[in-house]
C-alpha cells in the first residue's frame, strides 16, 4: 500500500472509506501492527499507564515519548506514525510547544504529533502547522484534564457543551490540524462533528459514524482488563493466552520437560 500520508487520509475521507488507528509503543508490537496495515500508529501518552503503570497519562515525560516513538518507528514502515505531545510540552508557551512538536519529527522519526484541546491551542496548532508539523487534534474527553473533568466522563452530552465542541473542532480545522480525534462524545455528536468538518475525525468512543477508529492496543487484543470502558472491545484474548503459556512454561520448569533434547546442545 506505500507509506500513508496526510494526504492520502484526506483521500480516505472524500471516498467515505474508514481509517484504522491503533496505539502502539514499541518494536515488536509496531512491525505486528503496521503488518496487519493499518493506516495510523499512534504512539499514546496511554503508555504512561499501559506501559509505565502511572494512574493517568500526566507524568509521562517527553523523553518517554520520544524514546517510545523512536521503537515504535523502528518498527513501521508503511503506517502513518503520530506521537502524542505530553502534558505540559505544548501547554507552557508556544516556542516551547514547537520545539517539542518539531523533535518527535526530527529525533524520533514521527510523521505528526497529536495534542489536546480546542480553541485554546489553536494558535499553537497554526504555529506547528506553519513550520511543516502535521498535527492530530483531539477532543471530548481528554485525558490530560482528567482532574478538570472530575473523572473518565462522557463529554458533549448538554446541547452547549456539543455547540463548544463542534467550534472547537471547526478552530482547530482552520488552525491547520489534518485530523482530529473524537473521544467519548455520543454518536451524533461524532456524527455531526464528522459532516461538518473537511479533514478526518477518528473515533474513540464516539459511534461508527466518525471517519476512523482508535483503539488502545492493549485494549483491542484483551491485554488490559483493569480498566474496561464501555467502547473497548476485545478482538483477541491475548491476556488467557499469555497465562497459558506462561503456566506451561512454569510447568515445565518445575518437571524437567523444559528443556528438552530439542532445545539443548
Ligand atoms: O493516548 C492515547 O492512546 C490516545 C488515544 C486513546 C486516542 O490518545
């Protein structure tokens, strides 16, 4: 299929053919995504709790993402790969916020870089888009606010808060983003936000009506089962195999029948 481009997300939109994002945050996990061709690899500050076991998404560092982003384009070769920008890397002043942009491009290998926020970081999105960053919006729930918000909640459920969530999608598209995602917002807001817009939208939690899906890796393969929000759901059950394994192997061990003659010299 060739390396996936902004542009060809564009494509994608105006044909009415979804777009598939998974998170990834290494290696090995990248080459299996990226084989599977989907179209967007999305290096998550979810790794802070996926992968660093933090209880939200606020302490990860930019080195972790930039260390992360590096495995995981290591690992790609025809997916887009987008990293997010973490807390306070983009917040602080806006030199800062494009410095940081611009590293995931030139130090870790990254395509674009995903923030949060709407009108707020508009002027920001315009300064990256202008130095050549592309960059992912994202709306609704946005976990680095979790303290605002007062929790994990549904977004955009009062007629005003969906108005103030479409302007912000309608700014942050003219600020120069090339796709915005859309978590935990009801499905006609997707719906909605989706028809009025000209880049791509991408959902998480936010109905089948939106131009594309994301899910957390971990989430999708059933590797995760602490936490199960209401749009995850599980398309393999990696997390019975793994203990399958992992208690033969104990087994085996503990037998003698590993290692065998086959795996001795
Ligand atoms: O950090 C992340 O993984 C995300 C996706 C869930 C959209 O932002």
């Amino acid at each position: 299929m060739g390396k996936m481009t902004v542009t060809k997300l564009l494509e994608k939109k105006k044909k009415g053919e979804p777009i598939t994002m998974l998170t990834a945050y290494d290696y090995t996990f990248a080459k299996l995504v990226d084989e599977a061709s989907i179209d967007v690899i999305l290096v998550g500050d979810s790794l802070g709790m996926v992968i660093l076991g933090y209880p939200s998404t606020l302490p990860v560092s930019m080195e972790d993402m930039i260390r992360h982003t590096q495995a995981v384009a290591r690992g790609t070769t025809n997916a887009m790969v987008v990293a997010d920008m973490p807390f306070l890397s983009y917040q602080v002043n806006e030199d800062e916020a494009v410095r940081n942009a611009g590293r995931f491009l030139q130090e870790a290998g990254a395509e674009g870089v995903k923030l949060e926020g709407g009108k707020s970081v508009a002027p920001i999105v315009k300064r990256m888009a202008t130095a050549g960053i592309p960059v992912m919006g994202h709306l609704g729930l946005t976990p680095q606010s979790v303290h605002a918000f007062g929790g994990y909640k549904v977004q955009g459920r009062s007629e005003a808060s969906a108005r103030e969530l479409l302007a912000d999608a309608q700014a942050l598209e003219a600020a120069g983003c090339f796709s915005i995602v859309l978590e935990c917002v009801p499905a006609n807001l997707g719906q909605e936000v989706s028809r009025a817009l000209s880049i791509p939208t991408i959902g998480i939690g936010a109905g089948n009506q939106c131009d594309g899906q994301v899910l957390v890796l971990y989430d999708c393969l059933g590797l995760t089962t602490d936490l199960n929000p209401k749009f995850v759901k599980h398309f393999a059950h990696l997390r019975e195999e793994v203990g399958k394994g992992l208690k033969q192997y104990i087994e085996e061990v503990k037998d003698r029948r590993f290692p065998s003659k086959d795996q001795s010299f």
